[in-house]
C-alpha cells in the first residue's frame, strides 16, 4: 500500500498515524483541493480532495475501469476512519455509503454520446 498526499509528502508502507497526519493537516495549512491518495496501485485507492474542514472532504473511490464519489462531504474524522479501514483491506463499510459518478465520467460520457450521435 502507498499513501500519495499533498500535505505531508509520500510513503511506501504508510501508517495509520501517517494517513491521520494527512488528513488532520488540513486544519494546519493544507490547501482546499490538496490529494490524500491511498493507494494498492494506479487503479485501486481510495482518495480525498481536501475541502474546507467545516463543510467536509470529497471521498473518491476507484477500483479498476469503476470510479465513483460519494454524495456526500466526509468529516476528517470519517475520512481517516475510512481509510485506515482500506489500509487492513476491510472494504465492507464502503458498501454502506453512498456512490455517484464523478463529474469528469459524466462529462466524458457526455461527449461519447455526442460522437456517437455525429456518426448516425
């Protein structure tokens, strides 16, 4: 496992004190929109967008060609809750959240129908 962050920096074999420093940062300096990424490899993490610590963080999961968002902004608390869960490889608590598209899929689903039009 790999954490990926623009807060703290990168590591090999991370900890879960290193995914709380991640996420926590945010209150001490971390830009809204800095990554925290934790990573099995390329098509399989789970990450945040570092939002505005009173209205939440954007959870992103992927796991091969399946990306979504969850509907709703996380706590930091709930974030690294979530991925300390992903870290010992306990997904079941994922199942319970909420799952949206992202709006870069729903964009680029948008133009292949377009195209898709053009040739008919």
């Amino acid at each position: 496992m790999k954490l990926r962050t623009d807060t703290i920096g990168h590591f090999e074999n991370p900890t879960e004190e290193n995914i709380c420093d991640a996420v926590i940062y945010s209150g001490e300096g971390a830009q809204e929109n800095d990554l925290v990424k934790l990573m099995i490899d390329e098509e399989h993490f789970v990450s945040i967008w570092i939002g505005q610590r009173s209205d939440g963080h954007t959870l992103i999961l992927r796991s091969g060609p399946w990306k979504s968002e969850c509907t709703e902004k996380l706590s930091s608390e709930r974030v690294v809750d979530l991925m300390v869960k992903y870290l010992h490889k306990d997904f079941l608590e994922f199942k319970g959240i909420h799952w949206k598209r992202p709006v870069d899929k729903v964009f680029l689903d948008n133009i292949k129908k377009l195209k898709l039009m053009e040739l008919e």
